[in-house]
C-alpha cells in the first residue's frame, strides 16, 4: 500500500511540474535557437563579421508582449518563418501598424496594414532571406528577445535599437 501511495504522490508532482512548464513556455517565456545573419545583426549589434552566423545561439524570448501586442520599434523579434514555417527567424523591429515605410529600390511609400509590423536586419547581407525587409503579420511573430543566454561567453542583454532608421511614424 505504501508503495503505490508513493507511485501516486510522484505522478501528481510530475503532472503538476509538466503542466506549470508547459503553461509557462506557452504563454509567459521560452528559449528560442537562431541562427544565420539577420539574427546575428540583431542579437550582437556592433559587429560586422556576420561569416560565423549564430549556428546553436539561443536566446530567452518573453512573450508579455503577445497579449496585447505591446511592441515597440526597436524591438528585436522572433517570429516563425515565411518561407519554412518550421524555421525561427530573429529580426529588429522597424515599423508598426500605421506607420509608413519606403519600400526598398523604388520610390513608393507603404503603409504598414493593422496587425502586420516591418521588420528587417541591421546589417545587410547580400544575398541572404537576412537582406530582405520584410512585412510580416503579428500572428507570426513568438515574442521578443530579451537575453542572449548560449554560448554562455557572450551572454547578455539584447539592447533595443534606440536608431530606426527608415520608418515615417504616422499614426
């Protein structure tokens, strides 16, 4: 009798373990592994070597900012892929809904549609899914990046981008 009371008491700790992380990686925070030049221009501003990517980077995502949309030019964020849906991609927050944006290599002026944001790299990389500016929708997007956690010899904070360079902010 004690053992199975033993068996029980370990099944509804794990039960309670596995659903509090669960909850907690779905609606509070995660960790997210990026990897290629826009992620790297993003996550380590500063630098223009951008040869090494960021195979098996990882950064902590808070994702506070989905509930209503709370995100700022600046920001760097994770959002899935386009083009490979099962891909993570990290880029810096350039344009909200509302704002208007030239559009690259002509001389049109979008705006950005309710629900949708403009994101882009710091550096260009010619080339690269990286050198495309892209408008994407909110739904797609995971959270933002706060913290550069992996390797550990570069942890730190990622900083918000204070310069946004091509947004027109007409709300």
């Amino acid at each position: 009798m004690g053992a199975w009371n033993a068996v029980w008491q370990n099944t509804k700790r794990i039960c309670t373990f596995g659903l509090i992380a669960v909850t907690v990686n779905d609606r509070h925070a995660t960790f997210a592994r990026v990897q290629g030049s826009a992620a790297h221009s993003a996550i380590a501003p500063g630098t223009t070597d951008t040869s090494a990517g960021l195979s098996g980077d990882v950064v902590f995502v808070e994702k506070f900012c989905l509930e209503k949309l709370n995100f700022s030019r600046g920001d760097v964020v994770v959002y899935r892929s386009c083009r490979k849906p099962n891909q993570t991609r990290v880029m810096r927050l350039t344009a909200l809904p509302g704002d208007w944006i030239p559009v690259p290599e002509s001389n049109e002026t979008l705006k950005i549609p309710m629900g949708h944001c403009w994101v882009e790299s710091d550096i260009p990389v010619p080339g690269a899914e990286s050198s495309e500016m892209l408008q994407i929708s909110l739904a797609i997007v995971r959270g933002r990046a706060t913290h550069r956690v992996w390797p550990l010899n570069k942890f730190g904070k990622i900083e918000r981008s204070t310069i946004v360079r091509r947004a027109l902010h007409h709300r």
